[in-house]
C-alpha cells in the first residue's frame, strides 16, 4: 500500500534483535554544564564493552555505543548503508506521495501522529494562492526519512539546504498525478484539493502570541547589527509566514530553515536564492555567474552563516518557533539578546571550555593538559567531539602509534659521564620522549560529513601514557580551530600549514566559506596602566608555582570612567562572579591578567586591578542585565575592572612537579638506580626503610632478581594499607621467585633484631621528612646495627629546586622552596657528601655518591643525590640474641604457597 512505510531498524533495535536481555545498557553522567548534563553510554556484550562518546541525550548516547558495537561484529547498523542513489530517489518519491495521500487525511488532521501534520494543518489556513501549499524548506528539513536519503544522494545536501530543497522539488515532479510543484513558490500542494469538511474542522481560532528574537542585519560594508524583535504570532497565520515579512519576503516558502542549533531549540530563518523545477536545475547552484557570486559575497551574513553552519545572505532571524514532532501544537520559547550572544560565543572551542565551567569572563581553554586530577571541565577530547558535532562534522578519528624507546645508560652515570649525554637530555626533553619503555604519540584527523578533509593534526610529541597523547593532541586541534575567530586572511582555496614542524594541514575552503565574524569575541585584552592594589611599576615576582591547583573568590565588573560619563559618576555593572573557583597555575585556564596578578599575591589578600574591556558579545552573554550593559558599552571609555581574593593554594605534590619536568618521573629514575645495584649485589633479603606505599617493593616484582626476601617499614598505616593492596595484586599472579614479603609498622629510628645483617637496605626520599638530628641518628642505627652489605640512600638536592620553582624559566630573587610542604630539610650537595662520609668513617663503611635527574649543570648538579654505602668485612655473628629487640608490628604478610596475611 502507498501509505506503508518500510521499517528500518535502529542500531539499538539491531543489538536487541541480536543479543536480547544478554546487551546491557548503563548510562554514565559524564559533566553537568550550563545547557544540561552530558551523558556516555557503556554498552555491554557477551565478548566485549564498547563505550560511546558523549551526548546531550541518553538516547543518543546508547544509539553510538550500539553504532560502534555493530561496526566493531562487522554488521550493518542502517540499511542506508546498501542503499543505492536509484533506490534513494525511489525512497523520496514514495515519501512524498505518502505525505500528501488520502489515506492520511485523518492522521494528517485529526491526530498527532502524522510527522508534518501542524505544518499541513498551517498550510490550509494561509491566504490565497498559498491555502493547502507547504514550503518545499518545512518537507527537507523536518522529514527525517527524505533528509536521510537526499544524504545518500550527496552527502554535502547537509550543509546546502538550496541542493535539498532542489531533490525534493525534483521528486516531486515525479508525481504530477497526485503533487502540483508550484516553482514561482517553491512549496508542494495536493492535487486532489482536501475536503470541504477538513478545512471547517481548522478554522478554531488560536490564541495570539508574542514570541521574543534576535534579528540579524547584514551589514555591506561592516559588522552585522544584532537588534531584538517580536514576532507576532496571530490566529490563522501560519508562522514562517510572519518570519518571511520581517526578513522582507514574500511568504514562507522563500524562507530558507537551518538544523536546531546545538544544545538550543531554535533555528536560524533567511532567504534563499530561487530554484527551478526543472531536472537539471540542482546542477546550476555549481554554475554561479562570477558578478553573482561577488554580489553574494558582500552580502554575507558572517554572524548567521557561523551560528547556523550555512552559507547565509541577507538578513537573518534567530527564532525558537515551530511544530514538534508529530504535534500540532505551536512551541515556542523566547530567544533574547542574550541568548543570542551566548549561543554564539559557545560554538568554538574556548566558548564551550567557557560554558562547560560557567566561567565566561575569567576562564578559557588551557593551551597543556597535565593531569587528569588537575584538569577542571569536560575534557579536550570530549570538547573536540562536542566542536565538531557543532560544526556538523564528522567525529574526530584518532590514530595511536608507539615507540620503543631504549633506556639511557645516563640515568646510571656518575657525575663526570654524565655531563656527556647533556644534548641528548634537551633533546628528549623538548619532544618529550620518555628515556625507557614505550612513548604514545596521538594523530588526529577530522573530516566534513561527505570525508572531505578539514583538519590534520600530526604533533611529533610522544607522552608516557595513551590517554595524554590523546588529550593533548585533541586540545592542539582545538586550539587550531579557535584561530578561526581571530579572523584568516589566507587564501580560502589553498591549504593552510601551521609553524610547528609542519604537524598540521588545514583545509579552510573544506569548512567555511567566505570570512568568518571578524569581532575577535576571545582576543585577550591589553593591560593597561590604571592597576590598582599592586604596584604596576615593580618587577613581576611569582610566588605560586606552576602546576599548583589556586583556588579564589572574584567579581568582574564593567567600569565607565567618572570623566567620560554623562553625569560624571564612575558607572559600574557586575557581569560575571564566582564565589569560589579552582583552577591550575601555568596550564592558561584563566585569563592571563587575572592569573598573573594571582600568582603574585599570598593566601587571604586581596586584590583590584583594571583591564581593557573584550568583545561586546562577550560581555552581553555573561552579563545579568543585557540592556543596562549595552548601555554602558555605549561610552566612550570602557574598561573591566576584576576584584579577586585568593583563598587557598594547592601546591602541585612532589610526584608531580617530578613527573613534569623529568622523563621518565624522578622517582622512577631512582627506582631504577637502586634496581641496577640490587641485581649486581646477588642479594637474597632486603629491606626498605620508609616504604610509603610500596613503589620500590612493587616494582621489584616487575624485574627477574635474586631476592627471596622483601621487607617494608613505615609508620604510616595509611601507606602500608596501599602497599599491601598493590603488593597482593602482584604477588597472587605468581610472577616471581619471593618465598617471603612482609610490611612493618614501626619507626626506622628504632632497631629491629630481625633485620639485622640483611644484604640490602634503601630509603629513597625519606630522610628528609625527619628532622636533622633523626636524619643523622637513622644513619647510625641503620649502620651500626641493622648492618646492611649494602645501603642507597637518596634525598632531594636543594641547588636544584631553583630550577623546578622557575615560573616561565626565568630567574627570581626569592629563595627557592622546600619540594614538599613536608620537608623539615634539604640538604646542598656539600651538605649531603658530610653527612654521607661521616656516616660511612665511623661505621667502617665505604661510601660512593652519585645522583639522577637532570643534565648535570655545574651549578646546580642533579635533582636527586644518591649515596650508596658498602660494608667492609666484618664478623657479626652472636651481636644480638635471638628475640631480642623487636619493637616492629607485623602489618601484613605474604609467604610462598599460603598468601597473604593481615594482622
């Protein structure tokens, strides 16, 4: 029958059809912004879980996680794919008839199941010649099924709602006996008119309404003007019929209807050129006359063409009015100046970072990902997928490569072969290549829906982990693509290189047309000298270091000087506060002036300093009062004025001011100093003072040794919990040789007869949490009496901390910091070789110093000194009776064939 639709299944229905009650589906809420909760969807399947990307709607997050579970079994998720460009036309022929045919009168009027029925319910009560017509625009853009297979046709119909509307009118001609093509119009209408009975059943009369919007005037020679506008929706007027005359047309079949914006319900109106009915006629949009073209060029609506991700002449509206979905119901909602502005300023890069945080003044996207604890916001990935489902692209594809990378015999270098691997450090440091184990490098391409190539973004970078390569190489492409709002001169036809060794090839012409809105909306304000609460003139000092997490109260404010207003008051408007926010030093999610006056303050000051003011759209979609601003932004000298309280400060930890400069982290490279002396050694027990949380013990288990016996000891129940944890993990997979692990609870201060005579001893990072005077009294217990064969200590080198505490690598006149608030000392590389050789004189032991991290600068040395200490011969037996002197409690045991045991 005419009036059956084939049914295609979704991707949800397929995975239902295929798997049952054995598929299941869990929704996780990923990031809460301004525009709602943004949702991932984990899909799981007998033999695998796939996970989707994220997603406005749960829905649609379960349909791409069934998507990539069907591509990942190799089927088909819509029949769209098999369909070919005959059976395409066929589909829009058949719809089209369906649409208009008799046997949907009643659904078509009398109920809410018919997808366009408000649409032909409107079109019965226009006036004249337009009674019974529906816009040829209303049928491409609101019918999914036609939509889907004009894509099948040309995929680019996506972005030219013109080649759309042309299939449909060319489908329709198909049909003469049933559908009279009215091209002068550019709307369809039923052969066969609708009965009397019908168009009675229509004539109820609707209350009139005033929906608020934005009228955009195209400016021919300058920036368009954004004026609010009221439409009037009145009783039996259809309401594209209203949005034609404001844009100064005919009727709503010259009105051209973009997709909803993303994240808002409304659409951007504006007129289209003419089509022809004729077959040929979608084949002369290729063949523009030049003078035409220029004509259109100058009449570019820049700020409606960016908003709607089409190419946009002559004026625009931005409205949110129309028929849902199978309703015949008019929705409508209010698009406000202020709106405008927001939707606007949020469909870049910077704009949903902005968004995402509810932060549009202070904040911006980082130029660095770090840490994943540090981060604040959606991630650069999730803000890439979000940007391109924006710009009606296809999703981001990732291309993950490793490389090997040999270990470098200079983490075990002394002093004077070290200095010898000097450039091979710098160079590995600006490429951040790790020294051993594998590096991640990230490329990421994007693509338009038809895969023409937009982006290609190949960094050179490889980073220790998978998901940093992807998350930096996700915000260098996003930072690319912020470049387009400060405006591109370069010519639209040619490919576009960036500077960084070439690791990025943009395709402009792929994804705009024409200029983009050249308001610079982010450009960062110049600083001026009207500072107040610091003194502008001194010399820049930072006191906070970068990586370290600040968190502060401010308010932003827009100041009209006393001089320059009409009654020669300083006027002022609050536009953005924040009653406590984090963010991390040195990363640039803050807006640079406020960072850098932060940084320069201490804990409970206060400040009050004054900026130029930035892009006025800015301004509009941040401030609380939109008319009071605007009015404001209307003097002649207008500034921001920003007041700021730092509350607190998070100073990166230890481990990770390491792991940032050093590659591999610090505390690895000491790890694998002491495992090279181990394994030398032949040792059979050791034991490590101070454990924490095990990173030495567990790492032992990652090497073939010679050891049988490993011990920890630390006071903290807290650390020796987690090393328990990641020991017993370990340990249960049988992949080493240990008979016996055991974890002490107890002070290294105190001797404990059961260590004694052991083969090696470590403490790596340890002494300097201690005072001094313990410092020195744990080097004479530990070798007068535990007696290790062999002994590494390492301790923090504090020449180096001026190196680690460089804000921007420049120098400062303050003293550098202790690397851990915890720290009760550091010592200079003196001060540890006195130590260290007195130690070793008086207990008859030899000592050899030594040091990793770093390049070995004569000024400043290593990041991490290292003394190993050896045991002359000497007879030990029958010092300590057996039982004797054992203060240590037994936290937690491991033993070869029975487990572990916890006490």
């Amino acid at each position: 029958m005419a009036g059956e639709e084939k049914q295609t299944l979704t991707p949800k229905g397929i995975i239902e059809n295929n798997f049952g009650v054995k598929a299941s589906y869990r929704i996780e809420e990923v990031h809460a912004s301004s525009n709602g909760c943004l949702y991932r969807c984990h899909l799981q399947l007998p033999d695998f879980t796939v996970v989707s990307n994220v997603f406005k709607k749960k829905k649609d997050a379960e349909q791409s996680a069934a998507e990539l579970a069907l591509e990942k079994l190799g089927i088909h998720s819509l029949d769209d794919d098999d369909i070919t460009v005959e059976q395409a036309w066929v589909d829009i022929v058949e719809r089209i008839k369906y649409i208009f045919s008799d046997e949907l009168l009643p659904l078509q009027f009398l109920s809410a199941d018919h997808p366009l029925g408000g649409h032909l319910r409107a079109a019965l009560q226009r006036d004249s010649e337009c009674c019974g017509t529906v816009p040829v625009s209303v049928i491409a853009t609101f019918d999914t099924k036609i939509n889907s297979r004009c894509k099948v046709i040309d995929p680019s119909v996506d972005s030219d709602p013109s080649l759309l509307m042309s299939y449909v009118m060319k489908a329709a001609a198909k049909l003469p006996d049933y559908i009279v093509v009215s091209p002068h119009l550019d709307s369809l209408r039923r052969k066969k008119p609708y009965p009397p009975a019908i168009i009675k059943a229509l004539a109820s009369q609707v209350e009139s309404r005033r929906v608020e919007a934005v009228h955009i005037q195209c400016a021919v020679d300058g920036e368009e003007v954004v004026k609010p506008i009221i439409l009037g929706i009145s009783s039996g007027r259809y309401y594209l019929d209203i949005i034609a005359e404001k844009l100064g047309l005919k009727d709503g079949s010259q009105v051209m209807i973009s997709g909803t914006i993303d994240g808002f319900k409304c659409r951007v109106y504006a007129a289209f050129p003419k089509l022809k009915s004729s077959d040929n006629s979608w084949k002369s949009r290729e063949k523009r006359p030049v003078n035409e073209s220029q004509h259109l060029e100058k009449s570019r609506n820049a700020k409606a063409s960016f908003v709607s991700g089409l190419d946009i002449h002559g004026d625009a509206i931005v409205a949110s009015v129309g028929y849902p979905w199978r309703s015949h119901e008019l929705e409508h909602d209010d698009v406000t100046l202020k709106s405008f502005y927001r939707i606007y300023c949020s469909m870049s890069p910077n704009g949903i970072y902005k968004f995402s945080r509810q932060v549009l003044i202070a904040a911006q996207l980082p130029f660095s990902y770090t840490t994943k604890s540090n981060w604040r916001g959606p991630f650069p990935r999730e803000i890439l997928s979000m940007f391109c489902r924006q710009q009606h692209l296809a999703e981001p594809i990732f291309t993950i490569t490793t490389a090997p990378v040999k270990p470098l015999d200079g983490i075990l270098r002394s002093y004077q072969k070290l200095k010898d691997s000097e450039r091979e450090d710098m160079r590995r440091k600006k490429l951040r290549i790790p020294r051993s184990g594998t590096g991640y490098r990230c490329e990421v391409k994007i693509l338009s829906k038809s895969q023409d190539l937009v982006l290609d973004c190949s960094p050179g970078d490889f980073y220790e982990k998978e998901n940093h390569a992807i998350q930096n190489a996700s915000l260098k492409a996003l930072s690319w693509f912020n470049k387009l709002f400060d405006g591109l001169d370069a010519d639209p036809d040619q490919p576009c290189y960036s500077n960084l060794d070439l690791d990025m090839l943009f395709q402009r012409s792929v994804l705009i047309k024409g200029a983009f809105p050249c308001s610079r909306m982010y450009e960062q304000p110049r600083s001026k000298s009207r500072t107040t609460g610091m003194q502008h003139e001194r010399k820049r000092v930072q006191s906070i270091t970068d990586g370290s997490l600040v968190s502060i109260c401010y308010s932003v404010s827009v100041e009209v000087d006393a001089d320059f207003s009409e009654n020669g008051e300083c006027l002022k408007e609050l536009i953005e506060r924040n009653e406590e926010i984090e963010f991390e030093v040195g990363n640039g999610s803050m807006n640079p002036h406020l960072e850098s006056v932060v940084t320069q303050m201490s804990v409970g000051q206060y400040a009050c300093f004054v900026t130029d003011s930035p892009a006025e759209g800015l301004l509009l979609a941040a401030a609380p009062d939109t008319a009071r601003t605007q009015s404001l932004l209307s003097e002649v000298s207008v500034g921001l004025e920003y007041n700021v309280r730092l509350l607190g400060v998070k100073e990166p930890t230890e481990e990770r001011m390491e792991a940032a400069f050093f590659k591999p982290p610090l505390s690895k490279q000491r790890i694998e100093y002491a495992m090279k002396h181990i394994k030398e050694s032949s040792a059979s027990t050791l034991v490590d003072f101070g454990c924490g949380s095990g990173s030495l013990l567990a790492s032992l288990l990652d090497y073939p040794t010679s050891l049988q016996s490993i011990v920890g000891v630390d006071i903290s129940q807290k650390g020796l919990s987690r090393a328990a944890k990641i020991l017993h993990l370990k340990l249960n997979k049988g992949a080493c040789n240990l008979k016996s692990t055991i974890l002490y609870d107890g002070s290294i201060l105190e001797f404990d007869s059961r260590l004694h005579n052991i083969d090696v001893g470590t403490c790596l990072e340890v002494i300097e949490h201690m005072e001094v005077d313990q410092a020195c009294q744990f080097g004479n217990t530990v070798l007068s009496l535990f007696c290790p064969k062999l002994l590494i200590v390492s301790t923090p080198n504090y020449e180096y901390n001026k190196i680690l505490h460089m804000p921007g690598h420049k120098s400062v006149s303050q003293q550098p910091k202790f690397r851990n608030h915890d720290h009760k000392f550091e010592w200079t590389r003196k001060q540890f070789n006195q130590w260290a050789s007195k130690l070793a004189k008086s207990h008859n032991y030899s000592v050899e110093l030594s040091a990793v991290g770093g390049s070995g600068n004569v000024n400043h040395g290593f990041a991490s000194q290292i003394a190993v200490f050896r045991r002359q011969e000497v007879n030990l037996v029958g010092k300590f009776s057996e039982g004797s002197m054992q203060p240590y409690k037994v936290a937690w045991e491991w033993t070869s064939g029975n487990g572990d045991k916890k006490t």
